[in-house]
C-alpha cells in the first residue's frame, strides 16, 4: 500500500484555540495545530457530511474515525506566512518560529477573549468565574488572513474515497468551537512530486537529517540524542456519546516540535499523530 502526500494550506476564518496548559486564569494556546486534532477534525467533517464506504456506516463517529486512521496520516500544521511555515526550531538556543522570534510571534498572531459567568444575584461578575482564553488570530498585526499549512498523506483507498474539495473544504479545529473558533477553508491541496512512500511501509516515513528541527511530538528514544524540550503527551477520547473526552490515552514522553536531532534519522507518522522513530 502506498502513500502519496500532499501539501494542504487553509484559511483562517476564525480565531482557533489549540489546548495547552493554564496559567492563572489564562487558558494558553498551542503555536501550531497537532495531528491528532486534524484527526478529529477530519473525522467530525466527514461524519456530518455523510461520508460512507465499505465497512463504514453513515453517521458513525468510531467507523469513521478508526477508517481515517487507518487511510489517512497528517503532519502538523503551522501558520504560513509569505510562503513559509512558521515551524518552531532553535537558533543559537533561542526557539524561534519561523524567521520570528518567540515574543515576535505572540505579538504578531495571538489574542485572547476573556468571559466571566454574572451572578444574578447581583448582576455583576461571578466570583471565580474570570478566565481568559488565548487564541490565534484570523488577521496577524497587519490585518493580513493567517494562513496554516501542512502534510497529508492518502493512501490508496482514501484517494479512492476521498473528493479532497468535497470532503475535506472547511474544517474546524480546537477547542472552543460552540463559539464558532476554529474555522478552517481550504485554499489549496497538491500533491507533493516524487513524494510517494515506500509501498511497503505500513505508514508513511520521513527522513530527518542531523540537525533539522522535529516537527511533531517524537517519542523519546535512548539511542538518539536530541537538543530540545521534552513533555508528557496526553490525550483524550470518547467511546460513548453522553461523555465526550471522558477517556484518556496512554501517556508517552516526547520531544517536542522544533527539537533537533544529532544524527539522521527516519521517523514514522503514527495513527495517533505523534512520530516515533524507525
């Protein structure tokens, strides 16, 4: 089975929350969009659009969850600008995205919506209930469209199933999405020339050089060493419809996009997002 890839770049329609962590009252954002949350993205686009192929009942979150897992792999997405991906790397032991400094990037692409509960007891703000909501912007600083951009990977049977302008336009991506964040158009999907995998690897691979930044969480190995940041990777899933995230996945200890590796290596694009070296 092989894999062709493709390069896909969308439009920003609205401000996108990628989850992170919490400082006080701030509910930070990530810098770029994981794998795993275009998984579900694909998966939710396709389920509400009606999507149905062997094997695969219309209007069944987990067939057709566990169907783009198995016939479709995706990168990580980074906001582009003038045609270059702001991917995270280090410079001199400074992360920098893209030719940005980390600061340069904060002022130049994110924002924050803050929200508070109001006592109606009251009328005024509930106590505890302030907290703020850090996002990345439909416009930069400049008032030009965010554009993020990234891989994706079909094999065979998706390219098959699969109109890429039919199924795969608009996306939502993230967390805060009752608010209507996250809105994805698509602009542009091509292959890439010369890009297909080696029909015999069951997932798409890619070849890192010695000192290329990572661009995906990578499962940490002993035998490599890598300049960067390391971080516990969790997830969430859902197997039942009344307890949406309510089940979590095994954790794993990763480096973190834009580490650098000392020696070439290859990696994997794994089902749940993540990289792991072969």
């Amino acid at each position: 089975m092989g894999w062709t890839m493709y390069t896909a770049i969308y439009e920003l329609r609205s401000p996108m929350h990628i989850g992170y962590h919490k400082v006080g009252n701030v509910q930070r954002t990530r810098y770029y969009i994981p794998a795993r949350n275009l998984w579900g993205a694909v998966t939710e686009a396709l389920t509400r659009r009606g999507f149905t192929t062997k094997g695969v009942s219309q209007g069944n979150y987990q067939q057709i969850g566990a169907w783009v897992k198995d016939h479709c792999a995706f990168g990580y997405w980074f906001i582009q600008e003038n045609g270059q991906l702001l991917y995270p790397h280090y410079d001199e032991g400074k992360l920098k995205y893209g030719h940005l400094t980390a600061a340069d990037f904060e002022r130049r692409y994110l924002d924050a919506h803050v929200t508070t509960a109001i006592d109606p007891s009251t009328t005024s703000a509930e106590e505890g209930s302030l907290h703020e909501v850090e996002f990345i912007a439909p416009y930069n600083r400049d008032g030009v469209r965010t554009q993020v951009g990234g891989w994706v990977f079909l094999d065979e049977t998706a390219q098959v199933a699969l109109d890429r302008c039919q199924w795969l336009g608009d996306l939502q991506v993230g967390g805060e999405r009752r608010y209507g964040f996250g809105m994805l158009r698509l602009l542009k999907m091509k292959p890439v020339n010369g890009a297909q995998t080696d029909r015999n690897c069951a997932r798409p691979r890619q070849p890192v050089p010695k000192g290329t930044p990572l661009l995906a969480h990578t499962v940490i190995v002993s035998s490599i060493q890598v300049r960067g940041q390391i971080e516990p990777l969790v997830g969430r899933s859902t197997s039942q419809s009344h307890a949406f995230g309510s089940d979590l996945t095994r954790g794993m200890v990763c480096w973190t996009p834009g580490s650098v590796p000392m020696a070439d290596v290859q990696v994997q694009f794994e089902p749940e997002g993540h990289w792991r070296v072969v």
